[in-house]
C-alpha cells in the first residue's frame, strides 16, 4: 500500500472545485494571554491550505488545541489561531464557535469556493479523544457530515486514534495533505540509509521519555550525543553522584545496558565532560561550571541542580554535529526558557545550521527553542511539527494516522 496524497484525492472524487474538503491540521499553538507566542505549526498548514484553495474547494480546518476536558474551555479555542490564519493566507478566515452544531453547520453553508473556515476546538467534544470506539465513531460521523473529502495534514497527532485523525479517513474519501509527505519524507531519510556519519541528538528531561527511540536508533547511528535532563541518569548509571539533578533511579540498569550497547557497536556515545550547576531552578539562581564528575563539588553541594550541558561539552556537541551528513535532534540541552541555562541548546542549534547534509529538528520543545533563540526556520533542512509522532515513527511503531491513509 501506499500513500494516498492530494493527487490521488482528485483522482478518485474528481475535480475539489466546490467541494467541501475537511481538513484536520496541528494548530495545537503555545498561547499566552490569547497570544499566539510561536506560529509555526499554523505557517505549516499553510502550504496544504493553499493548494485547496487553488483549487477551489470549500475548506473546513478542524485541529485541537491544549488539553480542555471534553467541554468548552474559553483559554483553549482556536478563535486567535483563525485570526493568524487568515494573515498568513491573506484572506477571510471565518470561525465557528462549536465543532459540530449550529454555527459550524451555518459557516459551512456559507462558505464560497475557495473560502475558508476554522472550528472550534475538536476537543470540546469529548467524543474526539473517547476510547469507547463507537462514541469517537459517531463524532466523525458529524464531522464527516460537514465534508465530501477529508484531508490529514496534522502530523503532529497521526500517533493518536481519534475521531478526527482516524475514524473520519475512514468515513469521507481521504487523502495526506502536502505537510504529512514532507514529514515522511524526511524520516524516511533518517530511517532508510542515512548519508553518513549520522549523528542523534537527544535532550529532554526524562530518559523514559527516548527509550524507544534509543533502542530503535542505536543500530543504525554513528553518534548519539546525550543532554538535557536525561543525562543525570546516564551519568549516574556510569556510577558519578549528581546532586539533587532530575535522576531516574528506576532506568538506571536500562541505560547501563545502553552504553554497553553502544560500545558493543561502535556507535560513539558522547556524554557532557561539564554541567552548569545551580543553586535552584530559577531563572535567576546562582550557577557555577562544574566536571561532570564532580557535580557535587560546587559550592551548592547536595543540593545544586544541573540545568544546562557546560560550555567545554557544548562545543564538543557542535564539532561533533558539523562533522556529520545527517544530523537528527529532539529535545533542548537544558532549561533554555531561563536565558542563563540557555547556551547549550543554543549552541547545538547553531551548530545543526551549519551542518553540510541533512539537519533535522524533532518538533516539540527543540522547535519551540530555536525559535526563541532567535533561529528562523529555513535555517534548518527540517523542522518537524511531529513531536512525540516523530519519534514514534523512529521508534518503529505503526502509526494509526498513517495507516488509515494507506502508509505501510
């Protein structure tokens, strides 16, 4: 099987001049006071958008956004994302106040071609995220209800089996939108003969986190470079105290097992050699360089936290990175929202834009980082929407959301 795209959605509906196309992106936005605070995830959408436009069709955006509850949650609806929408496309965005009732049904009939309309959070709805199969079915009925197609486009989510993202590909002729083949495309590249040396960069906080992306990438890497969070517990797993740093007491024997499967293949495993120490976890905390040997020899003892790679391992992290073909990055070194703690995401970010191959930025908080620190996103070869999508998708899982649109 293959996937089913745009081209093969005209092929078998025929011409989407006038047809109602649903189409379910990722505009699951960081919102601040109603502020959108990083609209990448909307910019993406908007290549698919626009296509449909192009064509004609009456286009029907449905997303999520936060995690309300299964009922109406003014702090989570999508009417600012509507908004930023329709600046980026340069037209009239219309907005529904509910997903399914009154006013998406009024909005809908009165779209014109070409015209374009957002409704409101899927979420409010709790038969969009139900684990009763029959209850998610009967919301994508409504849904379907709206539409003569449906379109996927929101990576971000094809992990998860609901109502939206899997049992409407089911109901309405469907097919992936134009940012689900670029994604793919590009972890098919980090999965099916990588250019070499290939080179993995994990951070985070929890190791728990990356287990199965560890176990799936360890044979098929050159390099795996260890940071954020989740490095305590490789450290302490090599037997070096950490003081009161984040440590997963319970993966330590998995990732002992880790570093002597590394070493047993060959995979160069690089670990920070120093950590920025701090006194709290506090934008403001006092912070001292300390050998990632000797963490507790700072003057905060016991108690400091680690809460950044150091700079000696940053620029050890970045040679490391530009000397590879493929380069592939989830999760910021340390505490980058504190500007103090900031400098090893940084540096890796730098780093991974003067990469002379293939340079990818697993979505989630490494993409909320660049951007923050001031990267535009054509600095990169890809910045992934995917998040946890994507590093299931590396883990080697089968994603419900792909399969539905016949990805194999």
């Amino acid at each position: 099987m293959t996937l089913r795209t745009l081209e093969s959605l005209k092929e078998s509906v025929g011409s989407l001049d006038g047809r109602r196309v649903i189409v379910r992106c990722d505009l699951n936005v960081p919102l601040r006071d109603g502020v959108i605070t990083d609209d990448g995830r909307v910019r993406a959408s908007v290549p698919t958008l626009k296509a449909l436009i192009d064509q004609g069709a009456r286009v029907i955006v449905c997303s999520h956004l936060g995690r309300p509850e299964g009922a109406p949650d003014p702090q989570y609806s999508l009417a600012p994302v509507a908004a930023r929408l329709g600046e980026l496309l340069g037209q009239p965005v219309a907005f529904a106040a509910d997903t399914v009732g009154a006013s998406a049904q009024d909005a809908v009939a009165a779209l014109q071609p070409g015209g374009v309309v957002v409704l409101e959070n899927l979420r409010f709805n709790p038969g969009e995220t139900s684990k009763d199969d029959a209850e998610r079915r009967a919301f994508a009925e409504q849904l379907a209800a709206l539409g003569d197609a449906f379109v996927s486009d929101g990576f971000g989510v094809v992990h998860r089996k609901q109502a939206s993202v899997y049992d409407l590909a089911q109901i309405l002729p469907s097919a992936a939108g134009l940012l689900i083949e670029a994604e793919l495309k590009v972890l098919d590249r980090l999965t099916e003969n990588p250019e070499r040396p290939y080179t993995v960069v994990l951070g985070g906080s929890k190791v728990s986190d990356k287990l199965g992306v560890i176990s799936h990438l360890l044979p098929r890497v050159d390099r795996l470079l260890v940071g954020g969070g989740m490095l305590f517990t490789f450290l302490a797993a090599q037997g070096h105290a950490v003081a009161a740093s984040l440590l997963e007491k319970d993966q330590l024997d998995t990732v002992r097992g880790y570093i002597a499967e590394a070493a047993e293949r060959g995979v160069e495993l690089v670990l920070p050699t120093d950590v920025v120490v701090a006194a709290s976890f506090s934008a403001d905390a006092a912070h001292e360089v300390a050998a990632a040997d000797a963490i507790e020899a700072t003057s905060f003892g016991a108690s400091g936290i680690g809460l950044d790679i150091g700079p000696d391992s940053a620029a050890r992290f970045a040679d490391a990175i530009r000397g590879s073909k493929t380069v592939f990055w989830n999760g910021p070194m340390g505490v980058f929202e504190f500007p103090a703690f900031a400098a090893g995401t940084k540096a890796v970010a730098e780093a991974l834009t003067e990469t002379d191959g293939l340079s990818v930025v697993g979505g989630g908080d490494s993409a909320a980082a660049v951007r923050q620190l001031g990267f535009a996103d054509d600095q990169f070869g890809h910045i992934s929407t995917g998040g946890g999508a994507s590093l299931e998708f590396l883990e080697g899982k089968k994603l419900p959301g792909l399969e539905v649109l016949g990805w194999a």
